[in-house]
C-alpha cells in the first residue's frame, strides 16, 4: 500500500477508536453511575439482600453467557452495526427508565435488562473494533478505547453522587443519567453514518489459513478463564475494608477510583508494549497484579492502597489486550463468535471464582489468598507459553 494510503488509513481508524471511545466513555457513565446506586435503590423500594445479591449475580451471569449467542448471530448475519446498536439502545435506556420504577422486582428487571443489552453489542462492537486496531497497533487501540471507557467509569459515580447531594432521591439521579445516554447514542449512530464498513480499515490483513479458532486461541482462552477466576470481587475488597476499619465508608469510592485511574493508565502502557512484545507481555502483567491479594486482604490502608493500584493494573490488562490479543487469533469473519465464546468462558470463571473466594472468605482468609495467587500465577505461565507459541507464528 502506498504511504500516503497507509497514512489515510490509519487516520480513519484512529478517528473510529475514538469515535467508539466516547461512546463507551458515555456510556459507562450512564451504567457504572447507576451501578454505584442499584443496590441501595432496591433497598429503599422493599428488596432484602438476597434478593440485592442474586439480582446482581444473575445480570452479570445473563450479560456474560448470551455473548456466546450474540457473536454467532454477528458473524452469521453480518449485522454488527445493527446488534451494536440495538445492543447499545437496551444497554443504556434502561437506566433512566429506572427512575420510573416503583417496585424493586420491576428495578430488577430493568437491571437485567441493562446487562442484556452489553451482552448483545459488546461481541459486535469489538469485531468492528479489531478492524480498525490493525493499523492503530492492536494493543494501542484497544488500550486507548480503555482508557477512554474508565474515564467514564470513574466520572459517573462521581456524577450521581453529585445528583444525590442536590436532590437526596434516587430517582432523580437514574432521570439524570438519560443525558449520558442520550450523548452515547448519538455518538454511535454518528459512527455508523462515517464508518458503515469498520471492515475495510483491516485493508492490511493477512488472512489466517485456519478452519474454525487456533489451538492457542483455546490456550489464550484458558489462561484468561484462569486469571478471572482468581481475580477478587471489588464488592469483596471493599467488604473487608468496611469490616476490618481498613477505610471509612467514604474513602472506598476513592479507592475503587485509584483502581480505575490506574486501570487507563495501564491500558495504555501495556497496550502499546503489546504491540512491542506480543501476547507474551500478559505473563508478566498477570504476575505483577497477582500480589494485589496479600495485599488488600493482609495489609494497612497504605499497603491497601499499593494492592488497589495493583488491582488496577490487572483490570487495565484484562480490558484491553487480553481482547487485542483475540483480534490476532482469529480471521475477520470468525471475530465476533470469537468474542463471544471468549466473553462468556471469561464470565463463566470470574462468576464460579468469585462464589468460591466468597466462600473461602467466611471460612478461612488466608486459604483465599493463596487460591488468589496461586490460579492467577498458573494464569501467568500459560500467557507466557501462549507469547512462545505466538513468536514461532
């Protein structure tokens, strides 16, 4: 390809990375700011904590297994646009509706429906966006739109705890977060009018000769179900700061924000040495964050604070190339049923890791920690045999 092409190019899909991380940025403020307000909410309106806990635990269960489902339907129709938006739509509009809700079973509902909606267009979304981080750096432009996702994911707690103190009701916090929805959607709609074909920016690719996912596609699979599995809940972390006096009540937020301000810093860093060293590079990124544990659950406030920070630099590497990662195991039109199987094996093992920890916290902490440990250490060694079998490629 001629350079000044190359150069049109790559302009084109930095503009899309962008474009979809502003539509990510908006909408995780919208959802990670009701998030940070869901369980109260069901609180006021009747629901016990079992119901809070099984609510929670089914959406997450609901928006990571029908990922599997959705990135069929991607690459079978390819309709990537239309299930990103329509995704999207359900994703974000059941939000503000909320502020509608007058039972907790119909808060409930929309809850769910909420997480439904990310489980139908994030399969989609990052098919589309594995096209345009070919030319970007697979790591960069996934690291960039990560970063720009966990601005949002930190400003829009910050946004509803704002609302909360102007007007001390819920339901007109959940009414204000309809303007990030509303901009999100606007965004994305502008993206599908630039960009109707994200596939044309991947004009460079070369085509993989492999019937159906590589056998280390299915290794990266395992070591990311590993790392999951072993990776603590932030509700757990900051259920032992709370019961400990490790932190004030007040402090937690700004803890979990350390988290996601390291969390787009490292998406950044490590998605450009991805780019650099390859796949290989998660071994050493999935050691480091391992220590997080000890850490968090052992430590005093300031040992805390180096584990969230730590903490941080695992979601940072889990959000953005372990999915850059995928894009190059796999050819163009098996992307979405790649991520989809990929969302929902990772799901799965963060779901039966995290009802494990929880019950070994009751039983014994220490035997948490080491199973914390111990898996994401095993998740590093096959990362690194994974980087091995990606050099010889």
């Amino acid at each position: 390809m001629p350079a000044n092409a190359r150069d049109l190019s790559k302009s084109a899909a930095i503009r899309f990375v962008v474009l979809l991380g502003l539509v990510s940025l908006f909408a995780d403020v919208t959802y990670e700011g009701a998030r940070s307000i869901t369980g109260p909410f069901l609180a006021v309106l009747g629901a016990g904590g079992a119901a809070v806990g099984v609510v929670a635990g089914f959406g997450e269960l609901l928006g990571y297994g029908l990922r599997l489902v959705s990135g069929l339907v991607s690459d079978r129709t390819q309709r990537y646009w239309a299930l990103t938006l329509t995704g999207y739509a359900i994703n974000l509009l059941a939000v503000p509706l909320m502020a509608l809700a007058g039972r907790w079973e119909i808060a409930a509902f929309l809850m769910m429906a909420e997480r439904i909606g990310k489980a139908i267009r994030t399969p989609a979304r990052d098919a589309m966006l594995s096209h345009a981080t070919l030319a970007t750096g697979r790591g960069w432009g996934f690291g960039l739109h990560e970063a720009m996702d966990q601005i949002g994911a930190v400003a829009g707690p910050i946004l509803v705890s704002a609302a909360l103190f102007a007007r001390s009701e819920y339901q007109a916090a959940f009414a204000f977060l309809a303007i990030p929805a509303v901009l999100a959607i606007g965004t994305l709609t502008l993206a599908r009018f630039l960009y109707p074909r994200p596939r044309d920016l991947e004009v460079a690719a070369a085509p993989l000769e492999v019937r159906g996912l590589s056998r280390v596609y299915w290794l990266h699979l395992a070591g990311a179900a590993l790392l999951a599995a072993g990776f603590a809940d932030f509700p757990l972390i900051a259920f032992h700061f709370e019961r400990n006096a490790i932190a004030l009540p007040g402090v937690l937020p700004l803890l979990y924000a350390v988290a996601m301000g390291v969390d787009a810093i490292a998406a950044l860093i490590f998605g450009r040495l991805f780019d650099q060293i390859g796949p290989g590079i998660l071994a050493g990124v999935t050691a480091l964050s391992a220590l997080f544990a000890p850490l968090v659950f052992l430590g005093n406030l300031p040992l805390a604070v180096i584990g969230m920070a730590l903490w941080g630099i695992g979601m940072g590497a889990q959000e953005s190339i372990l999915r850059a990662a995928v894009a190059g195991m796999t050819s163009a039109d098996r992307r979405g049923t790649a991520y989809g199987l990929f969302n929902t094996g990772y799901g799965a093992a963060w779901f039966l890791g995290s009802a494990l920890m929880g019950v070994l916290y009751d039983a014994a902490l220490p035997a948490l920690i080491a199973f914390s440990v111990i898996v994401q250490f095993a998740s590093a060694i096959v990362f690194f045999r994974v980087g091995q079998i990606s050099k010889r490629n």
